[in-house]
C-alpha cells in the first residue's frame, strides 16, 4: 500500500494498450472505440477534448529537480561545517556582547572569514554541478512541437502536447513524429528511426497488419518488423503517410527510455563516499581535541585555569584549527583542473566526482563503429584470379602505392571457421541476407548462399599462378592498373564521394563509396573518370536480383572491340560468379587477358574473406554490340542473368570492404591491458565481423577467444550471464538489453564498468554503468545527458587516456591530504602542546589559523591536485573497490608530517618566547614574537611537506622538485611573499593576526624547522622505497582489515529496470 506508485499508473494507457501492429486498420479503429469514417474525418473537437482530458497532455513525466535551497543544504549538510558554523556563532556572540574593542574586531573578522569560507565552497560545489540532471529535458526537447492533424474532416495544425490517442495525423518529409502511430496510409513513406532503434538505414513503412507466427507474444516482435509503426521523435526520412496516434505522453516507445532514465539512480562515487568518512573521523578527532584542549586550559593553564568562558574559547581556537576549511574547495579544483585537462583532450566530464570512477574502471566496454573503429567504410583488399592487394586504409597521400601486392594477406579461412561449410560461415558473417534482428540488413550486395567445396585448401589454390604478374609480390601496381581494375565500382555508381574523401558532403551507399575512396586516393580522379565515361545505359539495383549494371563508351584502356561498349556489372559476389564466364587475368583488362573462370576459386574467397568480417562486392565487366542499346535505356536485369548466351561476364576481382579499427586504439588498447583494464566490444554487428575488429585490436586473445550473440545472451539466466561476462570480450548482434544485463553482470561480479553508448536506446545502459560514456559527433542529447562522460571525437583512446586522468586524480588527492592534513593536525595540537608546556598563550591565533587553512589549501595544496601523473602510473592494476583514500602508509606518512611540524611549531615558539635574547621586551612582545615564529615555522614547514608530497616515491631531492608543475614554484613564491608582508607590514601584522616582525635569530628557527620536516619526509619514503623493493604493499593497493570489503552480490544485482524488456526489441548499430 505504501509502495511508491509508478508514473502514470492511473493513466487509461496503462491498461489500454493493444498490440497494433498485428491488427488491421479497420481492427485498429473499432479497439479505440471510434467511427468508421475516422480516416477521413479524424476526430470531432468535442471527441479530442474530452480524450484530452481522459488521457492527459502528449508530454513525458519529467523527474523532480533539486531546488536551488536543496542544493545549497547539500553542500552545508557536513559535520565539518557544523563545526565552523559553531565557531562562528560563539564568534558573533562574543562580537556582541564585549567591551574589547580589539576583541570585537577580531570576532567579527573570524565571522567574516567563516561565512566566505563557507560561502566560497558551496558556490563553487554548485556552479561544478552545473546542469548535471537534464536526460528528461533532453527527451522533451526531441518531441515534436507541432502537427498536422485531421479534425472535424478538416486539416488543422495544432500544438503536439494536444495529440491524443485516436488522433489522425498527417505525416511529410521532414516532419517529426509528434507520438506513436498506427499507419493507415502510406506513399514512399521511410523513418529515420536511429535514436530509438540504432539502425541507420531509414526503414520503410506499409499499412498491412503483421502476422504473427502461432504461439509467439506478439509483443515480442521486433520494432525494426512493426513496418506499419512509426515513433514518436522519429522523423520522416522520405514519402508521407497517414497515421493513427495509437500512443501518447510516457506511454509511447520513446516515454518507456524517458521512464527507465528516470529510475536509475546516479551512483555515488568512492571518493565522496570517503570525504564523508574523513569528515566524521575528523568531526571525532576534533571534539577530543576541543574537550582535551578544554580540560588542559581550565585545570593546568595558569593563563586560563578556572576561567570557564576563556577555556571555551582557547578549545574553539583548536576546532578551528583542525577544521580543514580549504579541503573541500581543493578537492573540487583538483576535479575542476582534471576535467579540464581532460578536455583539451576531447574527453568531457559533466559530473566532477566522476572523474575519480574513470581511474578505478576495471572493465571498459565499447561501441565498435566510430569509437574501435573509423567509423568509415574502406577497401582493405582487393582479390584477382593470381593476387592478393592491400591497401593503405590509413593513407593520407593519393599515391599508387598504397595498393601492395601481399599475397600472405586473408589467404586462408579465420580460425573460427576453418571446418564451417560456406553456409555456416554465411550466417555469421557481414554478408548474410538474414540481417540483423529487427532489421532489413544495410549491407545490399549479400549473398544468397555459399556452396564451397569439400576441399577448401584445393579450392583456394589459383588456377593458373603468375608470381610477377602484373607485378611481383611486395610491389605496388601503377595507377593504370588500379584504373582498370576497380572502374567498375567508380563508373557502376550513382555515389558522391565527399570533400578529400572524407565523410563530409558524400551521398550513397556506405559500401560502394568505399570504393570510391580508395580510387581516389590511389591518385584516379573520380570526377574525370565519370566525365570521360557517361553512362549510356543502365540496370538500377534492386534487392531482388542484388546487382546493379550500367553500360559506357569504351576508353583506350579498355582495348574494347570496334562497334563494342563496355558494361560494368557489380554485385552480389555469389550471384556474379554464377554469370561470369571468363576471369580477367590479374585482374587486367582486354580481351587477351581472359581465362575460364575458376568458380571454386572464387566462391572459396568468398568464404575466406567473409570469415574475416568483410562484406565482399564482385566486380564484372564484358562488352556488349552498340546496336543492342539504346542510349539512355533504363534495362531490365534480363540484360545481366537473362541473356540467351548465358554466361557471358568476365570476373576482374572481389572488393573486401569493412569499416578498419582506428590506429591509435590498437595502441590504446595494449596500454589498457598493460593498466590491469579489459576491453569489451558491444557491438550489433555480425559475429565474424566483430571477431575479426576483434583480432586486429587485440580484445580478442587465447584467453578471450570467441564472441558472444545476443541472441544467446537472451537464452542464458542471470547466473549463465554472469560466468559469461568474465569469459567474453566480444559481444555481437547485441540489443540495448544485453547492453544493460553486461553491465548488471559484470557489476555483480564486482567489476566497476565504463560502458559507451550513442542513442536514446542507450541512455538506461549509461545510468546503470558505473561510468557513462557518451558520443560527442554522433550521439543522441539523450544519450550525452545520461553520461557522465563525452567523448569529442568519439574516439577510444580517448577513454584511456581518461582513465590515466582518474588515477593521477585519485592519486593527487591522496597528495592533498597528505599536505593539507598534517597542517590542520599541527595546529590544533600546537594549541593543545602549547598549553601542556605551559606557554603563556596559544602558539598561534584563531586568525591566523584561518589564514593558514585555507591559503595553504589553495596554494600548496593546488601544487599537488594538479600534479601530472607519475611514470608508471598505468602499469599498475585499477584500484581495488572498497579502498580507502587514507591507506596505512600514507596515514603513517599524514601521522609522521603532523608530529614534524606540531614539534618544530610549539619548540621553536617555547625557544624563542623563553630565550634570554628577549628578556627585556614585554610580555605582549615575546607573545607576539613567539607567534610570529610559530606562525613562519607552520607555513614553511608545510612547503617542505608539499615539496616531498609532490613525488609518492621518486626522491625529492633532485631537480624534478621544481620542474613538470609550474604551480609548485610559483606558490612557493606566493606563500612566502604573503608571509613576509604578514610578518612585517604595521598594523596587519598586530592589529590584525597579533604578531610582529622577526629578526634573524628568528628566521634561523623558520628555516632549520623547515631543513627537518624536508628531511625526514624524504627519509621516510627512501624506507618505503626499500620495502617496495622486497615486496611490501607500500602503495596501499592491497584490501586491509581497515578497508571496506565488498558484499557478496544478492539476488537483486542483475535485477533490470521496470519495462527494459522493451528495449530487447530494438538493436544495436554499433
């Protein structure tokens, strides 16, 4: 009863949805409870406004924002500023009620310094955060704001927030599907449907019901199936249509991403975690210093022994000192500096604390297309009836060259399928008509089917082998050579290939371009080319018959026959070999050159290269009598496979093409597994084809050896999942689904994930993982706004770079306090110290306390947080989940650093207050001069730490010390400028922080204190050096008994969000 009630549950949607898709238009009608004429009357005003107020706005249910007094609570919901504002409040009090007016100034200044201390820290806290929870807005704004709809038998416009179930809408070529619909009118109507469903290739939609196979739930039909469906926020891509509004508001597809998004929480980093953990340790530490401090002042103190009020005061002095003000603004510009070195380098953090996550990532899962891989279709080889060629896909020069002849290149089946038929091969591949689930295949040229024979060995054996023809094998062949061979694939093309080959300004199929691409940078010029050959005549491309022929006026180079021209025919390559007769002879054109064709040969590398993941293209050409063609003759394909000859064509080679891993990954990928990091490939792709991206980036190894479908992943139980994960690290023909149980499995096997998403259908995956990773070129809003990271150039590598970044960030904070702690501790126990040795007063004041805290913090403290990483840093494994920010060495080192500097603080004060050098000065004078020695001695010491902080093992005393951080001089520099203005500028130094100036005897206290802290700092870590040598876990990497060890996972750690199952009908393009 007092359960949580899930959003819109008393929305009539919730128990009136049908499954559409499986019904007829006429079906359709009569289920919503609306007249016959509805097609051509739509609703009647008063039918819309009464469903209107039935069914709600067609808007998504936004989740509950913090408001600015909620984040402002946030930040100050601290024990640690409790204590300030404790201090601050006794401060005021005192301000008011004294009769000292050096006493109210002193109170109100403490005041004032609290309150911006305080104030400093949340802004900066919530400025950082900045708009971190916008996926909801990035939904609604993806919607639709007008539509065009038939009301009252007219054609109105309306506001897409009033579209209401049973609404007849009216859709054109651009317009954006204002909610779900039921099709009951179609024209060449195509949706771009790649933010809901991952598939690129607009799909085109019908109006006939979808039959369903008997027993099957219908709502387990594929959405890429439901062709007589359109989405919401979908848009159409080409044609118009007709169509009933069946869904509205969350209860259509894109409402059901909206809801997931809203469910998953935002998972709280380690890091804040432990800052919380510190600050209640802290919080106890110091009301037993405050209560220590007390006691000693009001029962041993002769300044303060009895005097109730002044022991108070003197043991607020020490919550103020050991309170560290300066922490929590320099843990947030060590995060503010990382995100921003981090996105010079196109990696761009939303949420600070997520920086931390990156360096304990242990498993890095990763789209394949755009992020492992270029993300552009290329010709990797070339096969001719003698050779093998490969091509530079990588080049940036238009030189012959990139084509060498490398006959050791796919020479032989991949291992997975050395003993598969040419059928079983088929099936896994690139080149399967199948698709992939849901989905019409994007790839048109596949093959129908592959009988390769018995002996493939045999087979792939050319026929009759030339070593030096047309050129010795490691040569490249010369321009016209390559003309020649590949003009097929240029001339046979209606493609635009873009701006310097690139992507930018291209138009048409992404396989054909491919060829284009490497014409043009093996130095043809398409556009001549095109001019010099204008088609005569041609046979579109049909997925009927899957090839596509046009006809040209022969060139020189093609030693046409008079009276002859020239087809070029490209195809499927199963469907080419069965209509070629001849094969052109190393692939060189002319009738002299042709040879009967080989067909095992050429079905056997078929196999061969669509075991590597290729999609395989065949190139044919033949010539044909002027007086059989008719210039500008749209020919049927009888032309090709109906001719009365029969076989007629001559094969001239088989295009490999695949989409080539980017070559800074492969690299990027080594260091990750060098960092104790696995990489995982998620991709929608075919299995040999992400086995194969697989081999070539090194994911896929002996231990790793084999990839997984979706489609078995979907057959496996949440304990089969879970063995699964920790044994794959390729997962093809994955749905978003899988994408979100990878990530629940490998999170219940105690893997802390990063897992890479580009669409809408991404957006849950990315919540769940532990840290999101978006595309910034061609990512959804939706998917970016649930992410806590962007990738600018959608790059891989860039994520292992990032994950060097989160480590020098976990180890800079380590830095931090390291620096920032001891200081904090030295002051609270120089007041405690002072008082046990009987010095006359505090060693150092309230304001100078404050003073030191926070310029400290952001000073010497910076120097660390934006210290750059230390060699060695990813040859290390992640760090363990559960692992304290304070480990035993360095809580050693944080004791060690305290007791240096409270030693060298209250004994050079206790020196110089009762040495016979300033007897004859006042008593308000030695105080004063004892402070300012004291005060110098804090804040030089705490440079000596910072400066043996700065490197964890490396010897500080080396020229390093003030080189790699321009920081680390420069606030040395600012430190002591400020501290000598301090010490010796009238008025400030008195009536201000109650000191006065030093003179040399002085100042030798300052700087042999200094020579000591330095000094045995560096002793220390020589130690820890020596004990690393022997094997001892001076890094703190290891889970001791004072770490956080993590609980077994239970029953609910692969549980999915509610409604997830949807997303299993939608697929992967990655």
């Amino acid at each position: 009863m007092g359960g949580k009630q899930e959003v819109g549950a008393d929305n009539p949607q919730m128990t009136e949805q049908s499954p559409w898709h499986t019904m007829t238009i006429e079906e359709t009608i009569k289920q919503m409870g609306l007249s016959d004429d509805l097609p051509k009357a739509g609703l009647s005003t008063d039918e819309a406004a009464s469903r209107l107020e039935k069914y709600g706005p067609n808007s998504m249910t936004e989740k509950v924002k913090k408001t600015l007094l909620q984040r402002i609570w946030h930040h100050i919901n601290n024990v640690l500023v409790y204590v300030l504002i404790t201090v601050a409040v006794v401060s005021l009090i005192q301000a008011v009620t004294t009769d000292n007016s050096d006493t109210r100034f002193t109170a109100w200044f403490q005041v004032a310094l609290i309150v911006s201390v305080i104030t400093l820290n949340t802004w900066i806290g919530i400025y950082q955060e900045g708009n971190a929870e916008k996926a909801a807005d990035a939904l609604k704004n993806m919607l639709s704001t007008d539509a065009r709809v038939i009301r009252g038998g007219k054609e109105v416009m309306i506001p897409a927030g009033e579209i209401v179930p049973g609404d007849v809408c009216l859709l054109g070529l651009g317009d954006k599907l204002p909610s779900d619909l039921r099709l009951i009118s179609v024209s060449n109507l195509a949706t771009g449907e790649a933010a809901l469903t991952g598939e690129s290739v607009p799909i085109d939609k019908m109006t006939d019901a979808i039959p369903v196979e008997g027993g099957q739930d219908p709502e387990h039909v594929p959405l890429g199936d439901r062709k007589n469906m359109c989405y919401s926020a979908t848009l159409v891509a080409q044609g118009s249509g007709i169509g009933i509004a069946i869904a509205t508001g969350d209860f259509t597809q894109i409402g059901t991403i909206n809801r997931l998004v809203n469910q998953t929480e935002s998972i709280k980093t380690d890091v804040l975690k432990q800052i919380d953990m510190v600050s209640k340790y802290l919080f106890i530490c110091i009301c037993t210093m405050c209560l220590a401090t007390f006691l000693t002042a009001f029962f041993y103190a002769e300044e303060f022994k009895g005097k109730v009020l002044d022991s108070i005061n003197i043991a607020l002095v020490c919550a103020v000192a050991m309170v560290p003000e300066g922490l929590e603004a320099i843990v947030t510009l060590t995060y503010s500096y990382a995100v921003k070195v981090m996105a010079s380098q196109n990696a761009i953090v939303r949420a600070l604390p997520a920086v931390e996550t990156l360096g304990s990532v242990t498993v890095i899962c990763s789209d394949k297309t755009g992020t492992l891989t270029q993300n552009i279709m290329s010709l990797t080889a070339f096969v001719t009836s003698n050779a093998r060629y490969k091509n530079n896909v990588d080049a940036a020069e238009r030189v012959p060259v990139n084509f060498v002849r490398d006959d050791t290149y796919l020479v032989e089946r991949a291992k997975q399928d050395f003993k598969k038929s040419g059928e079983e091969i088929l099936a896994a591949g690139p080149n399967n008509p199948a698709g992939r689930r849901g989905h019409d295949p994007s790839f048109h040229f596949t093959t129908d089917s592959l009988h390769t024979s018995e002996n493939p060995d045999q087979a792939a054996k050319v026929a009759s082998p030339d070593d030096n023809f047309p050129v010795k094998n490691g040569d490249s062949p010369t321009k016209d050579w390559i003309l020649s061979a590949l003009s097929c694939g240029v001339l046979c093309s209606k493609c635009v290939l873009g701006e310097g080959g690139g992507r930018d300004g291209e138009i048409g199929n992404p396989t054909e371009l491919s060829i284009l691409r490497a014409s043009y940078f093996a130095g043809v010029d398409i556009e001549e080319l095109k001019n010099d050959c204008p088609i005569v005549a041609e046979v579109p491309f049909s997925s009927d018959y899957k090839f596509m022929a046009t006809v040209h006026e022969p060139t020189a180079a093609d030693n046409a026959p008079a009276g002859k021209y020239v087809a070029y025919v490209k195809g499927a390559p199963d469907r080419m070999v069965k209509q070629c007769k001849f094969q052109a002879k190393g692939g060189v054109a002319g009738e002299e050159n042709v040879e009967p064709v080989n067909e095992d040969y050429w079905i056997e590398q078929i196999a061969i290269l669509s075991s590597h993941g290729l999609r395989v293209l065949g190139l044919c050409r033949a010539f044909v009598d002027k007086d059989q063609i008719k210039a500008g003759e749209q020919l049927g394909r009888e032309f090709v496979d109906g001719r009365p000859e029969g076989k007629w064509l001559t094969m001239v080679g088989l295009c490999a093409i695949m989409d080539p891993p980017r070559p800074e990954c492969v690299q990027a990928i080594k260091e990750a597994h060098g960092a104790g990091v696995r990489v995982a490939m998620i991709t929608g792709d075919h299995k040999d084809t992400a086995t194969a991206i697989g081999h070539m980036l090194g994911i896929v190894d002996e231990k790793f050896s084999e990839a997984v479908t979706g489609p078995e992943l979907d057959s496996m139980s949440d304990e089969e999942i879970r063995k699964c994960v920790l044994e794959h690290n390729v997962f093809a023909r994955a749905s978003p689904q899988n994408k979100i149980r990878i990530v629940k499995a490998l999170q219940a096997e105690g893997e802390v994930t990063s897992m890479t998403g580009d669409g809408v259908n991404d957006a849950p995956a990315l919540k769940a993982a532990n840290m999101g990773v978006a595309m910034g070129k061609e990512g959804t809003d939706v998917a970016r706004e649930a992410s806590e990271m962007i990738l600018a150039d959608d790059n891989f590598a860039t994520i292992v770079y990032a994950v060097k970044q989160g480590r020098v960030v976990w180890d800079n904070l380590r830095k931090v306090l390291l620096v920032n702690t001891p200081i904090n501790n030295a002051q609270g126990l120089s007041v405690l110290l002072g008082l046990l040795v009987k010095l006359p007063n505090t060693p150092i004041t309230a304001i100078q306390i404050l003073y030191s805290n926070f310029i400290c913090a952001v000073t010497l403290g910076f120097v660390t947080a934006i210290e750059p990483a230390e060699e060695g840093i990813m040859s290390i494994p992640p760090r363990q989940v559960g692992k304290r920010l304070i480990g035993r060495y360095l809580f050693l080192r944080i004791i060690l650093g305290t007791c240096l500097l409270t030693g060298c603080v209250v004994a050079s004060a206790y020196l110089v207050y009762n040495n016979s050098r300033y007897e004859d000065r006042t008593e308000e004078d030695k105080l004063f001069l004892m402070r300012s020695v004291a005060f110098n001695v804090l804040d030089f010491g705490a440079m000596s730490v910072m400066m043996s902080a700065r490197f964890a093992y490396n010897s500080s005393v080396h020229p390093r010390v003030v080189k790699g951080n321009p920081a680390a001089v420069g606030s040395i520099v600012i430190v002591t400028v400020l501290q000598l203005a301090l010490t010796y500028i009238p008025g400030l130094n008195s009536f201000v922080f109650g000191m006065q100036g030093m003179d040399g005897f002085c100042w030798i206290f300052v700087i042999v204190s200094m020579v000591i802290v330095f000094v045995v700092m560096e002793i220390e870590k020589g130690i820890r050096r020596s004990l690393k040598a022997s094997g001892a876990d001076t890094d703190d990497r290891e889970v001791g008994v004072f770490d956080a060890h993590p609980e077994p996972a239970g029953a609910d750690a692969m549980k999915m969000p509610k409604g997830a199952s949807k997303l299993n009908l939608q697929e992967l393009n990655h």
